[in-house]
C-alpha cells in the first residue's frame, strides 16, 4: 500500500516528495484500509514527535528550497485534515456532493499559517483526529464506497479518501523528519 522507492533509486530523494507520490493501490483489502486506519491515528503523536524541541527558528525554516516552513506544513496539515472530516460527513450524508477546493499555497501563507504557535494546530488534530477515526472505524462496507466530487480530481470514495490522507499525513511528517536528518537537529 506504501508507496516505496524501488532498490535501484538513486539516493537523492525528491523532498517534495520523501516518501514518493501518493498511488492509489490496485486492490484494497480489509488490511489496506485497517493500516490507513492506524496511520491516520497516528498522525497527532508523530507530527507532535516530529517537531518536539524545534525552536521559533527552527519552525520557521523552509522543509526545503522555496517550501514552507515546519510551522506552515503544521498548520497546513490541521487546515487540509479538517477539510478532509468535512468532506467525509458531507459524502456521507449528501449524494456525491461537489466539494469547495482551496488553495493550500494561499492558506499555508495566511497570518495565522504563518506566526501561530504550532501546538494549536497539534491539539487540534489531536481531537480531529480522534472524531474522524470514530466516524471512519464505523462505516460499513458498502458505506466506504460513498463518495464526493473534487472539481479538479473528480469523483473520491471515502475508501480513496483514507487511504490518500494516511499518505498526507506520513508525507508531511517526512517532510519535517528529513529536514531533521539533513541539519542534524
């Protein structure tokens, strides 16, 4: 399920994109989506590991070249996370509805993206995440298959919903990790 480098990759990682891009797997099966279950659970404590001991400095450096900083990747996270809740009530309780997409560039440059204090955004996906996980671990089967419809990405299952956003969340941890490794902190 995890998109994974093959053994010949070269060693220089793309750091947009450290853990590769997001691919929808072939076939999924109860254990694909019990695994996107767990990730997505375990967004609030990685993130929150990933960015202990960063000072206001170290928050504000950019994940790479012309990227956003630690702070606005945060933010970003508890901004796309908490569309994501909207959007799976909204699949499940209209038909197909045409979601609103944003801008993430625009919002990850908002004043509060950009100076809050990251532990806001952790406390919130802390109780966000623990309301979508509640929801998702109560769908039935053929609830999985209910769906919304982005205006730039078509039609999404809840099931492509929660695999693509256990993908988000180890992405954006990468992001902050690898900057870690690659300064040493």
């Amino acid at each position: 399920m995890s998109p994974t480098r093959p053994a010949n990759a070269s060693d220089s990682v793309d750091p947009r994109y450290p853990i590769g891009r997001w691919q929808r797997p072939q076939t999924v099966d109860a254990a694909a989506m019990e695994q996107a279950l767990y990730q997505l659970g375990e967004l609030p404590q990685n993130l929150r590991f990933a960015v202990r001991k960063l000072n206001n400095a170290k928050l504000d450096t950019p994940y790479r070249e012309g990227g956003w900083t630690v702070r606005q990747v945060v933010h970003h996270v508890a901004d796309s996370h908490m569309n994501c809740y909207l959007r799976v009530k909204f699949a499940l309780t209209e038909h197909d509805p045409t979601i609103m997409p944003y801008d993430e560039d625009l919002w990850a440059h908002l004043h509060d993206a950009e100076c809050a204090p990251v532990e806001w955004s952790l406390d919130l996906l802390e109780a966000l995440h623990a309301r979508l996980l509640m929801l998702l671990r109560s769908l039935k089967k053929d609830q999985w298959q209910r769906a919304f419809v982005h205006p730039e990405n078509g039609r999404m299952t809840l099931e492509t919903v929660a695999l693509s956003y256990a993908w988000h969340s180890r992405h954006h941890v990468a992001h902050i990790t690898a900057l870690r490794a690659a300064r040493g902190w």
